[in-house]
C-alpha cells in the first residue's frame, strides 16, 4: 500500500481536480491510499466529488507561519504518506521543504500551465525550480508545450506525462444520442451552437468570444453561445453579454457535473484562450467528434499537429469570428480515427499508470525522459 497526498490550492472542478477523480480507482486497485489537501481559505465545492471517489479530504488554509507548517507536517506523519504530489506553483517551494522536513522521500510536482514570467518573478521562479531539483523532486509537464516553456523560459528539464481524459465517457454520439442531447437541452433542427467549457478569467478570453457573436450578428448569423463554467463574482461576461443586447443568444449553465450532454448537442467548439496548459475540456471535445476554434497561442498552438482539420485564429474579435463562421457553415460531421488517435495518445489508463509508476518509484523510458 502506497499513500499518496495531492496538495492542491481550492479544490474546483479544473483538469488537475477531474483527473485524480477519474484516476482514482485505477490508483486504488493498484493499492494506493489517496488523499487531498486544500490549502486555500475555502476548501472548494469540488472536494465532495474526490470524497465520493474515496478520496480522504483536507483542509489547511496556507498561512507562512508556525502553525501551519506544523499542522502540515503533522498531517503527512499521522497519516503515513509516503509521496506527495505538489499541484501549486506559488507555494511549491514551502510545500517540497516541509515534505522533506516530514521525511518523505519522494515528492513529485506537476506543472499545470505555460507560465509565462517575465522579469523579477521569472528568474525568482527560475531559481526556485532549480532548488527543488537539487531536492530531488520529480517535476513532471503535462504537455509538450508546458514542458518546452518550462525549459526554454524557466531553464526547467521536466518529465513529460500527457493529461488524460475520461476516454470510457467522451467518445462520438451516434445521431440517435445527438438528437435526443439537442432535443434535451431545447435546441431546434436548424439553429446552430457555440460552446465553451471554462471557468471565467481574463485568461479564458470569453470577451472576445461575446464580441465575435455581435459580429457574427451584424453579418446576418445569430448561433446560440452556451458557456459552461463558473462565473466570476462581477459576472462582467454577463453584464457584457446585456450590454451588447444579446441575452437572447447566450446561456450560462454554471458549473456542470457532465458535460457531455452539451457537447452531444454543440456544432462548434471554441477555446481563445491567451494561453493553455493542456485543455482537457478541449480534448473532451475532440473526442466527442465536435469541430473546434482555437487561438493560435502557447498550450493550443500545437494541437494541429495531433488535428489538422482545427480552426485557428487569433485571439481578436474580429478574427475569431470569421473562424466561427467558417465552422458554422461546415456541415456537422465526427471522424471515428480520431477519437481512437486521441484516446491512445490521452487516454486515462496511460496516464494514470506513468504517475503510478512514479509513485512506486519505477522511471520508464520514452514519455518520461527527462531534457
């Protein structure tokens, strides 16, 4: 039996959290124990699913003091934890010292995004993944593009494991099963579907989706946009969204446990991101057999290689929505090849069994070579 502790920030319905979920019976019939640690000042509503998956939950708010060093520790003594798996960039560094301090050995951490740092807080960055690699840690990429920024920008040599998707879940609908999604969710024959899967940050660049729509309108195309994610607090997409008079186009669902419903139903898939890490929401709809825009930027920008029949734009307005346009006047069609590409290539069991094989402490060749 292996014990296995993610340390996460709040833990939220994002690809790190969805993952260790549809990981975790792989793990647990391998006999690992896992656990999860929340560090943020709310332990995070997706803590319930990792639960119900026989994940035990915790929860420390991070503070730099003595207290929460201390509970920390304590916390990886009294339950035995034999690896810790660091999924935080701010305060990866405390986390790998107070691992160490605990006497754990082995201690992997996974860089979740293209962190693109400039200045003081580059080479701060820079010298702080320099220390954890004289630690020991194992620093593991979730993408080729993470892990070409993590060396090029960071000076970083990284293992390489792909992010995996639900692959028993996400596969094409038959026409059958994207009627009744359609039908379902309340979309007519003839009208045409936009969707986004993304909680709201400047970063997931949903405004210029909002405004690509208002072009969109004035060139006489009114496709429904359905955004799935939470909201920021000042709900500003919202407001736009009013403010540009097209409430009758949009739909904010919120946060949604499945959305394979939705994309079932969708014709376009679109991510203009400003940068991406992996996008296993992108991946969910590739496999799902939905056409998709994307902006040519760090974490998407080589998805073309695997897909070359992607969209790509800018991340402007402008440019977004001939992009749009050009996909919602294709005819809707999947491909069976590549859902069986991307299920090999980012399917779960291969995920899930290179971390295994790092928990147990087994480094294989290929993927996880490290340059």
């Amino acid at each position: 039996m292996i014990t296995v502790l993610h340390v996460l920030n709040e833990i939220r319905p994002s690809g790190g959290e969805v993952m260790i979920k549809i990981a975790s019976p792989y793990w647990k019939e391998s006999g690992v124990e896992l656990h999860a640690l929340s560090t943020a000042k709310a332990v995070g509503a997706y803590s319930d699913k990792l639960s119900n998956a026989g994940i035990l939950i915790h929860h420390i708010p991070f503070s730099n003091s003595l207290n929460f060093y201390f509970r920390m520790i304590n916390l990886i003594r009294s339950n035995h934890v034999d690896v810790v798996h660091i999924h935080t960039e701010q305060t990866f560094l405390t986390f790998v010292i107070l691992a160490r301090l605990a006497g754990v050995t082995r201690i992997i951490r996974t860089i979740h995004n293209n962190y693109l740092f400039e200045g003081i807080i580059r080479f701060n960055r820079s010298i702080r993944r320099w220390i954890v690699r004289k630690l020991g840690v194992i620093q593991v990429s979730i993408s080729v593009s993470v892990k070409q920024n993590e060396k090029i920008r960071l000076g970083n040599p990284t293992y390489l494991i792909n992010n995996w998707y639900d692959d028993a879940h996400f596969s094409r609908p038959s026409q059958k099963e994207r009627n009744e999604s359609r039908q379902a969710l309340g979309v007519m024959e003839t009208e045409k579907v936009i969707l986004s899967i993304g909680n709201c940050s400047k970063v997931k660049n949903h405004t210029a989706i909002i405004h690509a729509l208002e072009l969109l309108k004035q060139n006489g195309l009114s496709p429904f946009y359905w955004h799935i994610g939470e909201e920021d607090a000042q709900e500003e997409e919202r407001n736009l969204v009013h403010q540009l008079g097209l409430d009758a186009q949009v739909l904010f669902w919120g946060r949604q446990d499945d959305v394979r419903p939705f994309l079932w139903a969708a014709d376009v898939f679109v991510m203009p991101s400003l940068y991406e890490g992996f996008a296993v929401a992108l991946v969910e709809a590739l496999a799902s057999g939905l056409p998709a825009v994307l902006a040519r930027t760090p974490g998407l920008d080589q998805w073309d290689a695997i897909i070359p029949e992607l969209t790509y734009t800018d991340v402007t307005p402008d440019d977004l929505s001939r992009g749009l346009k050009k996909s919602l006047q294709a005819q809707y069609k999947t491909d069976k090849t590549k859902s069986i590409l991307l299920k090999d290539k980012f399917g779960l069991k291969r995920g899930a069994q290179e971390y295994l094989d790092l928990y147990e402490g087994r480094i294989k060749n290929g993927s996880l070579i490290i340059t």
